[in-house]
C-alpha cells in the first residue's frame, strides 16, 4: 500500500491526510491549519493536484473550504457563478472509472476531434445541496441522479460511473465548495455532473475515452418570476423528441434543439415553451426542460413516460408527495384540451423544483388560471417538497443525504485521528449518513 503525500495547505482551508499504518500523520507548520476540514480517499486511487497517490482505501475523499464569500445572497438569480473546485474522473476502453481527482475549478482541455464535440456523446445531470441551520448540507435523492445517468449512458453507449462512485463524487464535490453554498432560504448550490465521450474519434464511433466531470454554482430561482406565475406558449411547429430518439435521457442535444422555438417564445414575452408529441400533435409532452403536471379537482394529471419524455426526479417526487397527501395522480396521455379547463398548471424540474403556470397561450387563445396567482395546490406541493430539501420537515421518505460541515461538528480532527482504527479510512469522521 501506498500511503502518503504533502498536499498544498491554502489560506483558510485544511487538507487532513490519512495516516499510513502505524504512524502519526505529519502536518507542515503552517498558521492557517484548522480543525475539523478534512480530505478522505476514495476506493480507488485518487491524486490530489500534487501528483500524490493514496492506494487501497476505502473511504471517498472530502475537502471542505471554509472562508467566507462575498456574494450577494438576496440577488444570485440562476446563473454561472465560479466556485473553487470541480471534480474530474476518466474511463478507457475498459469502462472502468478510476483516479478521481479534485482540480481548482477552470477551463478543461479537449481534443477538436473528441466525440462529445463531433457527435454529441455526452449526458448532464442537476441536483441541488441545501444549507440547513445547523450548518450541515443536504443533498436531495442523489442516487436518482446516479441511476439515470447510468440509463442515459446506456443508450449513448457511453460507459458510467457507479451509483456510489456518482455519490462520492457528488459529496466531494460539494464539501469542497462547501462556502458557496447559499445560507438557509436563500438558494442552493446547484451541482452539474457531466459525463461525455473525450477520447478523439473521426468516423462515426463511440469514443475511446470518457470523462466524468462534476461542477457547482450557488442559485436562486431559475424563472424571473420565482415562486410566481409564469406564462407558457404550446408549440405546434417544433418538437422537442420523437418515438425511439432520445427524449427519455438526458443527453445535450435535447437542449440545444429547443433552443429555437424558446427564443422566439421569449420575444413574444413569455417565459418559456410547452411541446406536444410528434406523432398527433395533440397530447402534451414537457416544457423545455421541466415536467408539466395538470390540476382538476382532486386529480392531478402528467404525461406518461414512454420514452419520449426525461423521468424527472423533482416530478417523481412530486408525484409521491402528491399521493401522500390525497390527491389522485395520472400518468397518461394528457390531451392538450384539458388545458383549456384545468384548474390549476404547473412545471417541476430540479432547477425551477415547483413552477406555478399563470397563463398558458394554445393556436392564439390565452388561458389563465388561478386569477394568475399561484394555485393552491402548487403552493402546498412546492411548500411540501421544499421543506424536505432544505430539512425544515422531517424526511420520512429517506430521500436526503446529510453532509456535515465544519460548523455542524463540534468534535476535533486530533481525538479522531487518536481514535480511528483505519488509518486510511476516516468516513465516520466525516459525519456522513
């Protein structure tokens, strides 16, 4: 076993290396060393930015940073803000990822012939970590993040990180941001693992190598309008996906091919797109990247998934509270008429989570709903949802995964290092669940 390194302490933050058999772990004197922050290896061999090698551990590796940002919290809105660290993982031919490493956030170097490039192989995902106020972070149904980037790959004949690989790395990722996430109720920390086929390829093949990459930014609300009614246009020219494409992953070429039809939606004034499926151009499909779910009375109606449309992970959950709180959901065709007495429309997605709909505009009539304020039901599901994202509810659905930071551990790195029989292995230290 290989076990030992100097990483590089920066200003504020402590690396805490794992000790090798038998011996003390040795710091260089340094006045910025604090207690509690801390650097844990994954199962398999992982370099920090030094070159440095720990083999043969079996914990996954966590770096918190812990100096304070200047942002404005209150104003973020939704868009790139540049965090500290990213996360980045690579795959041969043998489509088994190793050597995940935590690189200073910044530009990635890419062959002009690699295949994400030239044939559109690559997958993302999103998923959000909350700041609860104890301080300690929580990450909402990762795993689901995890499985249907497996899924997608599958159809992309990409090869995938593991679920538990895609956790840890999700985890790391976030601790090592850990100061970028919002304080409670003022936003998130959006979380964008990408996978994507990097290796140079000319003819029309998979390529040889892929890259797993994860990188973060602190959020607010997606729309302009947060929590507040938004005004949609059917789209009966363009389509977002058809029977046998690719709709039902999350791969990033469907994103590019709305494009179109949502920036002449905007210059009309609305705020985004309502598609329909390709084939009778009547039942409706998703927005342009959100669920949409259709309120009357006790029964709550969404697109079925059949391939054409991604399985959100904010409307699967929706749909799991929805049911726990009553109401009847459908998953079936949804014909765009219902729109036209609905009682209440609303979007879900992990950036907008619950999205109320004011108006919605079909073959130039305008529908409003709710007097165009935000619908009770909407209102009670977001409410609902989000109080279990964010910890303010007690999750009886063991869908979070707490994190706990820095100031949410009253426990010293010196009692753990005295007291932890695995020299490489410090997971429990790090207060995981």
């Amino acid at each position: 076993m290989e076990c030992g390194f100097s990483p590089q302490l920066h200003t504020n933050r402590t690396i805490l290396a794992p000790p090798c058999a038998g011996r003390r772990p040795s710091f260089p004197a340094t006045s910025s060393l604090k207690t509690g922050s801390q650097i844990h290896l994954p199962p398999s061999s992982l370099k920090i930015s030094n070159g440095a090698v720990c083999r043969a551990v079996t914990s996954p590796t966590y770096v918190e940073t812990t100096e304070a940002t200047e942002l404005d919290w209150d104003n973020i809105g939704f868009g790139l803000v540049p965090t500290d660290y990213m996360y980045v993982m690579k795959c041969s031919s043998d489509g088994i990822f190793t050597n995940g490493e935590l690189k200073k956030f910044g530009p990635i170097e890419l062959n002009p012939s690699a295949g994400v490039l030239n044939y559109g192989q690559g997958l993302f995902e999103g998923l959000k970590a909350y700041r609860k106020e104890d301080g300690s972070i929580l990450l909402f149904r990762p795993e689901e993040n995890a499985k249907r980037l497996i899924d997608g790959a599958s159809r992309m004949c990409m090869p995938a990180p593991t679920v538990e690989q895609f956790v840890d790395a999700v985890k790391m990722t976030v601790l090592a941001n850990n100061r970028w996430v919002p304080p409670t109720g003022k936003g998130s920390l959006y979380v964008r693992p990408l996978l994507m086929g990097s290796g140079a390829v000319l003819g029309l093949a998979p390529a040889p190598e892929y890259t797993f990459l994860i990188f973060v930014s602190p959020v607010g609300n997606y729309f302009k309008e947060g929590l507040a009614p938004i005004n949609l246009i059917v789209e009966d020219e363009y389509h977002r996906a058809t029977p046998g494409g690719t709709g039902g992953v999350k791969t990033i070429g469907n994103y590019a091919s709305v494009l179109k039809a949502q920036k002449l939606a905007k210059e009309k004034g609305y705020s985004d797109v309502l598609y329909l499926d390709a084939v009778h151009n009547k039942y409706l499909e998703e927005v342009s990247s959100c669920n949409i779910f259709v309120v009357k009375g006790n029964v709550i109606s969404t697109p079925e998934i059949k391939g054409t449309i991604l399985p959100g992970i904010t409307r699967k959950s929706i749909i799991d509270v929805a049911r726990s709180q009553g109401f009847q959901v459908e998953e079936r065709a949804v014909p765009v008429e219902e729109l036209l007495d609905a009682d209440e429309v609303f979007c879900t997605g992990t950036a907008v989570v619950v999205s109320p709909v004011g108006s919605i505009t079909y073959l130039s009539k305008r529908v409003e709903y709710g007097n165009r304020g935000v619908g009770v039901i909407s209102q009670q599901l977001y409410s609902a949802l989000t109080s279990l994202q964010m910890g303010l509810a007690e999750d009886h659905m063991g869908w979070t995964v707490q994190l706990k930071t820095r100031e949410a551990r009253e426990d010293t790195h010196w009692t753990m290092l005295e007291s932890y029989p695995h020299p490489c292995s410090f997971s429990k230290w790090a207060g995981l669940k």
